[in-house]
C-alpha cells in the first residue's frame, strides 16, 4: 500500500524526512509520497535515507486558491524537480508566506498577544517553508495554547479575524504547472469543511479539463458521504481515487499509513506521468 500524502519538517510536519521514511518502513508501507508544502526542500533527505524495497514518490502539496477565494490544495507527484516554471511559482508562494505571517502577528500583537516573528521562525527548521502550524507552535512555547489543534480553534482559523490569505495561483493554473512539469495532479481534501469554505462538486469540471489526475477521496477530514460523492466525481471524469494520511508527525492527529492508495490505482496515476520517476533503494 501506498501513503500519498505526507509531511516533513519542510513544512510543518514535526519528523524529518529521514524519521518519516524510517516509521514508513515500520507500518510496512510500500511506499510514500513527500508532499511537503510548496517546497521540494525535503527531497535530497529522503532519498538518502530510503529503505531497501520501498518506494519514494517526491511531490509536494501546492497552495491553490479559486477566483472566488476558496483554499484548495493540490498534490503534484512525480514532476521535473528542474522545472523553471513550477520551482518560480514555489518559491513565489514561499516568500508570499513570510509577509503574510507578519501581517497575522502584527494583528495577533493588536489583540495584546505578545509574540514576535523571531518566535515564530524559531519553530521552522532551516528552509523550511513558513505557516500557521509554526505560528501555532509559537502560541504554544507562550503559553497562550495548549496544542495546535486549540490554536487553530481559537485564532488561527480561516474565519478568524486574524486569518489573512497568502499568495497563491488557481487550482486550474497548479494542475498545468505540473502536468506541463511531467507531473501528476491530484486535488487534495477537497471537501474539507473543517478548514473553511469548500469547492462545488461543479468546479471539477474545470480541473479534469486542465488536465487533473486524481482526486484524494479517502482522507480523515472527509465523511463518508463525501468520499462516496467524490469516488462519482472521480468516475465521472475518468479520474484515479486515492487515499492517504496527511500525516503532519506530532503536529496532527492524523497516522501514517491510516489512509492508502492500492499498488493498481498507483500504478495508474505513475502512467500518467511523463517518465518513472518513482525512487526505490
Ligand atoms: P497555512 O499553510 O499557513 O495556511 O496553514 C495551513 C496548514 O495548517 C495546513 O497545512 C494544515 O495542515 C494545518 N492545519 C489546519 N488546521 C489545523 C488544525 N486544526 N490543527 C493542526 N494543523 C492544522
Ligand atoms: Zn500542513
Ligand atoms: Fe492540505
Ligand atoms: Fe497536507
């Protein structure tokens, strides 16, 4: 079985690629996807520590938002790491996300909590790419929270008053960065109410036509009439159905290994990317 969907200290996952893929091999996972947050930082760390018969699938969960405003994010799995145009729009958002994070603590800092941007970058390992969880982690270090978790329920939320969005192209825009990249594009949590508002069961329609791969139906945030919803959608436009965790290490609930993508429906989305790119020791 194969977990699509991971995180690393390269984002705001708490294990570093090397722990990630050591716990991946001890739940006897086949393989993983490293889909860290706008980064392909954690790529070289996982590749050096990969395990013999497992199977490594580098990608990495890009920031979308629709032009009315709807976060999506969108796994790009198996794509050209040399890329010009996919890497610019990386590291676009990257550095977007570093003045957005000052303009939430500055807000933070107005409704008298005491907390600097020194102690929110404290939280991020070295290159890492910057986002509400570090800032979670610094509220935590504060005392003004107790977990992650608390802090998105009281303020970090995408309701709250200090949310603020950061830079982000449209899904439509992602799905051909990465198609055109040799990558495949699959829509993560797409029904994640939790997290704020959702997209329609009709914005698939724009997405299967820019090129979209799979569709992430088994996940935690989803119930199960929204996975039975999505396995229609999925079939309806000839597109793979996955499952995966969204494992974040201590920074979640959420097991590795708790949701899987069989080896078939794998091996029908590897097809449709444009050489093997699957690493394996
Ligand atoms: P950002 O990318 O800065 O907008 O932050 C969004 C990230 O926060 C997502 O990747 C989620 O994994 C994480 N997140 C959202 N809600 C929660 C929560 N309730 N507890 C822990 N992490 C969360
Ligand atoms: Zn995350
Ligand atoms: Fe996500
Ligand atoms: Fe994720």
């Amino acid at each position: 079985m194969f977990d699509l969907h991971t995180h690393s200290n390269a984002s705001d996952g708490t294990d570093s690629p090397a722990e990630l893929i050591n716990k991946a091999h001890a739940v006897g996972l086949a393989g993983i996807a490293l889909t860290d947050h706008d980064t392909l930082h954690g790529w070289t760390e996982a590749m050096d520590h990969l395990r013999p018969g497992m199977s490594l699938i580098l990608g990495s969960e890009i920031s979308c938002q629709t032009t009315d405003g709807i976060s999506v994010h969108m796994l790009g799995l198996l794509f050209d790491a040399q890329n010009q145009p996919l890497l610019d729009t990386l590291a676009k958002t990257r550095e977007n996300r570093i003045g957005r994070m000052e303009r939430i603590v500055a807000r933070l800092n107005e409704a008298g909590y005491e907390i600097t941007m020194q102690d929110v970058l404290a939280q991020l390992s070295d290159d890492g790419t910057l986002g509400r969880p570090h800032l979670a982690d610094a509220l935590i270090a504060k005392k003004f929270v107790a977990s992650r978790e608390e802090a998105f329920e009281k303020l970090l939320h995408n309701d709250s008053k200090f949310y603020i969005p950061h830079y982000s192209p449209t899904p439509e825009e992602v799905i051909k960065l990465i198609k055109g990249a040799g990558g495949v594009a699959i829509i993560a949590h797409p029904f994640a109410s939790l997290r704020g508002r959702i997209i329609s069961t009709e914005s698939f329609a724009g997405m299967a036509e820019a090129g979209l791969d799979g569709v992430e139906v088994s996940h935690r945030d989803h119930t199960l009439e929204q996975r039975a919803l999505l396995s229609d959608v999925a079939k309806q436009y000839d597109i793979v159905q996955t499952g995966a965790s969204d494992y974040h290490g201590n920074g979640k609930l959420n097991l590795l290994g708790e949701f899987t993508t069989s080896q078939q429906d794998f091996e029908r989305l590897e097809a449709r990317a444009d050489q093997r790119r699957v690493v394996r020791a």
